[in-house]
C-alpha cells in the first residue's frame, strides 16, 4: 500500500496562485478598502451645483455666440476672384484626384 500521489508542479502553482488571490481578496474585503472605493462621496452641496451648472451652462452658450459669430465672418468673407473663376482654375491634381475619388 505504497501507492504515491504524483501532483504536477503546474497544477501545485495554479492551486498556490488562486489561494494567494483568494487571500488578497478577503484581506481587502475585510480592511475595508473596497467599500470605500465603493461608497458614494458627495463633494458638493445642491446650492454649489446649482451654480457650477450655471456656469457651465453660460460657458456652452458664450461658445455657441462664438461659433456662430465665427460663421457670418466665413460667410461674409469676399473671394479676390469669383466663384466662376475660382472652379475654372482648379489645379490638375484636385482634378485627377477627384476622379479617383468618384471611380
């Protein structure tokens, strides 16, 4: 009655390497660390948010005047050519490459 359980080395190091896991689970469920990483913190009381939102709100509308300032002044731009002018001096390249583009 000799027999002799052979355990690969492999399957010693999985077993060792998920014990190990287990055990950094349970020391960080226990010291806490996960719930407080968890719990919600508030920062801000509503009267704070209520006035950041505000100014977030101020800022999107300052931006939006922006842009739309920025596209009358693109619009309201005056070409040194015409637009006749312009199309008919298209370089070769823009037109070959249009051409690839399309076929």
């Amino acid at each position: 009655m000799n027999d002799v359980v052979r355990i690969p080395r492999r399957t010693l190091f999985v077993v060792a390497g998920a014990l190990v896991a287990v055990l950094l689970v349970l020391a960080l469920v226990l010291t806490g660390v996960v719930a407080r990483a968890a719990e919600a913190r508030t920062v801000a009381n509503a009267s704070v948010l209520k006035d950041q939102q505000a100014a977030a709100e101020r800022d999107v509308e300052r931006a939006y005047e922006q842009a739309v300032d920025q596209v009358r002044k693109v619009r309201a731009l005056n070409l040194a050519i015409t637009v006749a002018q312009a199309s008919a001096e298209r370089p070769e390249g823009a037109a070959s490459q249009r051409v690839r583009e399309d076929g």
